[in-house]
C-alpha cells in the first residue's frame, strides 16, 4: 500500500534551531511542486528547498566542523522487492560519496511503500540516537529531486535541524573535496 505524505506548514523551528551560517529560510516557488516531487528525479532543481537549510560546499564544511552532522545519501539503486525473498540491494556499481556519509538508497521518491518508510524512519532513528535536534545533512548528485523530497519528508517526521546539500556528491567533487566508496544500508540497523 503507498501512502502520500501531505506537507503541511511546519510550526517548528527552523533558523533558531540550527548553527548561524548566514543563510535565511526558503519561500516556495512557482517552479517548486506543491508538495514532494512524484516523477522525473533528476532535473533542474530549485535554489532551495522549504523548511530545511540549503548548504554550498563551503557551508557544509563549516557545518562539519561545527556541528557534527549526520551526512546522508540517498541515490536511488535497483532494490529487490518479491514476493518470497527479503529485499535486498542489488547496486550494479561502485557509488562514492561523501566521506563519512550514511546511504540510505530510494527513500526520496514521491511516495514510498510501507517498508521504505520502515527502512528510513528507522535508520534515521538510529543514526541520531532519537534526538530529533541531531543535525541530519541530506544530499544525493547535482539536479536530484531525490534529496529535496527527503528533506520535506524528515522535517514532517520532527527533525529540527535538516539541510540540503543541493549540489551533492557532484558539487563536492568539483570543489576538489575527496569521495569514498559507500555501500548501501541494510533494510535493518
């Protein structure tokens, strides 16, 4: 069963409740959709995303040197969804991202099955330890639509310090900055 996630207005904290990197909050735009993105993900993407931070390289690493986020890649990669066998991965290549990062694959698509909403609310639960005020980083490649709707996704599930890091592991790359090889995670912590 899919279920469709409604962005409602968030009444959260947003600038107050994360590090001061002289950046101001998203409006919505006309070429934002009215709620997450439900086809062709990868395209030009917006400036910003709503109710989250958006981060260029040179912020991001300020971020990691002040507050120890939790870096998070969601390239989407063929899963394994059968009647009879666990899913499972099955990525067909290396992926490299950002050192340190977390890969939680296919949890930006416009909706998401009940076991994918399983699968993200759980890691996000471990990897912050249930503090819903950990600051989580949320990045896929340049013009991925994957990580915009993850960001709005999280901050309906009460994350206060989400951000964008819109230019992803393309914009790190060009920058200079290294990459690593990351596998994705297991459908359990």
């Amino acid at each position: 069963m899919k279920r469709k996630l409604l962005l409602l207005p968030l009444t959260l904290c947003l600038a107050a409740c994360q590090p001061d990197l002289g950046i101001t909050q998203c409006e919505r735009t006309p070429d934002m959709p009215p709620e997450l993105k439900m086809e062709h993900y990868r395209g030009a993407t917006p400036a910003c995303v709503p109710n989250a931070i958006t981060l260029n390289v040179t912020e991001l690493q300020t971020l990691l040197q002040t507050a120890e986020p939790v870096l998070i890649d969601v390239w989407a990669i063929l899963r394994r969804n059968e009647p009879g066998f666990p899913s499972e991965w099955l990525p067909n290549e290396d992926h490299y991202s950002l050192p340190e990062a977390v890969w939680l694959p296919n949890v930006g698509y416009g909706t998401l099955d009940a076991e994918m909403e399983t699968y993200l609310q759980t890691h996000l639960q471990h990897l912050t330890s249930g503090n819903k005020h950990k600051p989580l980083v949320f990045f896929c490649v340049a013009d991925c639509w994957m990580s915009w709707n993850t960001v709005q996704r999280v901050r309906q599930y009460g994350y206060t310090q989400v951000y964008w890091f819109k230019d992803g592991t393309d914009g790190w790359q060009q920058a200079g900055l290294p990459l690593h090889t990351v596998t994705p995670q297991a459908f359990k912590p």
